[in-house]
C-alpha cells in the first residue's frame, strides 16, 4: 500500500506562485478553486459589515482572503473572512493568523460546498475555533455554529429576516445588506 506523504508548513510556504490558492488539510494538499462574483460580492458585504462593527466597537480585528491561518504545522487555512477578538491579537504575525481565531466565515461555492461543510467544519472544531459560519449566496443564508466540546451546534441562522449571531450580540446582520 503506498504511502501518502504528509506535508507540512515548510513545504507549503515553499509552494511556487503560480496564481492558484492552497489550503493545507492534516497534511493534504489542497488547490482553492478562484470564485465568482457573486461569492466576492457576498463576501465584500458581509466582511464590510463584520470590519466596520468590530472596528467601531475596538473589538478586534477581521481579515479577508486569501490570509494564511496557520492552526498547525500541517494545517494552513484561507478562510474567506477571518475575526480575532481583542483577547487572540497576540497570534497575529506579520505572516498569518497563527492559532485559532475567534470566528471563521466561509462562502459557499457550489464546488467546495461539500468541503466547507463536513472536512472544514471538523477541521475547524479539531483546533478550536469558537464560531464557524457557513454563508451560501444560492439559498441566501448565514449559518451560525458554536463549539461545543469537539463539535460544532448550531446557533442561529439569517435568511430572509434580519437577526444576531454569536459571537456578535450586537449586529443585527440585515439580509437586504448582504444580498444586494
């Protein structure tokens, strides 16, 4: 049986640039397929909103793709939007996130939804990530989920109504805004 070989960081930051973006997953090598323009105008409103809140408030920080988030020595995330609150600044290097952040947002694409889903959402809870939301341009929701234990609950959701999701109990997140 042939063995697979496990990458790690080192060979991941030694990748060529050739264009295309790369995930690490538990030693996987992943290519990210480039969106479209509804998943990059889904994900300037919702980042937009989530930067001007947390920036208002002092707190934290929120970054957009492509930002390595390097939960391990052999997995390296580019998470679409990417929140560290005030008490998580310390692992932001001038390199990557390096730890956990306080939230991560994906965007669906019809191609890596499977991915985002069941591979990225246990990947997530496995390093300990407190907030994961799931946005699908296609049906127009945001997902909320909250660690519990080793596994993510679900803790709310936006569709056509506007609502709060954790960690943010104080943005009401406006469907109109982010569907436009």
């Amino acid at each position: 049986m042939p063995m697979r070989a496990v990458l790690t960081y080192s060979d991941y930051a030694a990748l060529p640039d050739d264009g295309r973006r790369y995930e690490l997953h538990w030693g996987e090598l992943s290519a990210i397929p480039t969106p479209g323009t509804r998943h990059q105008r889904t994900l300037l409103a919702l980042g937009t909103r989530l930067y001007e809140h947390v920036k208002a408030r002092g707190l934290g920080e929120v970054f957009l793709a492509p930002t390595d988030c390097i939960l391990s020595n052999v997995t390296v995330v580019q998470p679409d939007v990417l929140y560290m609150a005030t008490d998580r600044l310390a692992i932001i290097s001038e390199r990557a996130i390096e730890g956990a952040p306080t939230l991560v947002v994906e965007v669906l694409l019809p191609s890596t939804a499977h991915l985002d889903r069941d591979r990225k959402m246990r990947l997530y809870a496995e390093h300990g990530v407190p907030y994961y939301w799931i946005v699908d341009p296609e049906s127009r929701s945001v997902e909320a989920y909250t660690l519990a234990g080793a596994a993510y609950s679900p803790a709310g959701r936006v569709t056509s109504e506007p609502a709060t999701l954790p960690p943010f109990s104080d943005l009401t997140l406006d469907p109109a805004s982010i569907w436009s």
